[in-house]
C-alpha cells in the first residue's frame, strides 16, 4: 500500500465513506465474536456427535455463516484501506490517517462515534496517547 498523507480536511472528507464502512464494521465484528462464542460452546457440545446431531448440524451451520462473514469483514477493511487509511481496532471502530507535522510523520486519529477527525498522535504512541487537534501541533 503506497503511504497516503492527510490534511485534516481531506481526512474529514474521506469519512463520507468510512464512517459507514466502519459503523457496519464494528457491528459485523460483534456478531463474528457472538458466533465465535457459540461456535466454542457447540464444539464441546458436539464432540462426538455424530452428523445428524442437532448440536453438529448447527456447528456446521454456524461456522459457514462465521467463515462467510470473516470473508465480507475482509473485503470492507479493504475497502477502507484503499483510502490510504489504516484500520487500528473493529471493536472500537479506530481509523488512523497518516499525516505530516511539520517534518514528522503522526496519525491523526478517528472512531466510530466521533463526528470529525479532532485527534492525532505519534506513530508509536497509539491510541491511549492521542491527544486533542486543538491543543497540539497539528491545530
């Protein structure tokens, strides 16, 4: 993927088309960790069933429905990558965009839930260090 830099416009302007990405996202994220649960508890239950066992039959059910979702999760990180953004966390719905302050290369940083792009941090600081658009550097 080749390095895209971002002003905060352009950031703010490409979550036109993430922000539902990633809203669908967190939710498909959700579900795949619901089936996963599931799934776990079905393979204690089914061990040794044989095919037509209820527990087996569901098992198997729920594993192509996980597999395809898996697949479809995929292709919409995909999809957001293609921005030039890097997808950082599906349970929070977290978006970093590669940016310039002054010589140095920062994120700024974006989740689900927020309406515009107002936060950056350090390439190895992460999310608990982000701090406020207004308050840094970036401003």
């Amino acid at each position: 993927m080749k390095l895209v830099t971002f002003t905060v416009a352009e950031a703010n302007q490409a979550l036109q088309d993430i922000r539902p990405r990633m809203e669908g996202l967190v939710e498909a994220k959700a579900e795949f960790d619901r089936l996963q649960t599931r799934l776990q508890v079905l393979e204690l239950a089914a061990a040794g069933a044989t095919e037509d066992n209820p527990d087996q039959r569901e098992l198997q059910t729920l594993g192509e429905r996980r597999s395809r979702l898996g697949a479809s999760i995929a292709k919409e990180i995909e999809a957001v990558h293609a921005h030039g953004c890097l997808v950082k966390d599906l349970d929070r719905g977290l978006v970093d965009f590669h940016a310039l302050a002054g010589d140095r290369l920062v994120y700024l940083c974006w989740q689900v839930g927020e309406q515009t792009v107002e936060h950056w941090h350090t390439l190895d600081g992460g999310f608990s260090s982000r701090q406020s658009l207004h308050q840094g550097e970036l401003e």
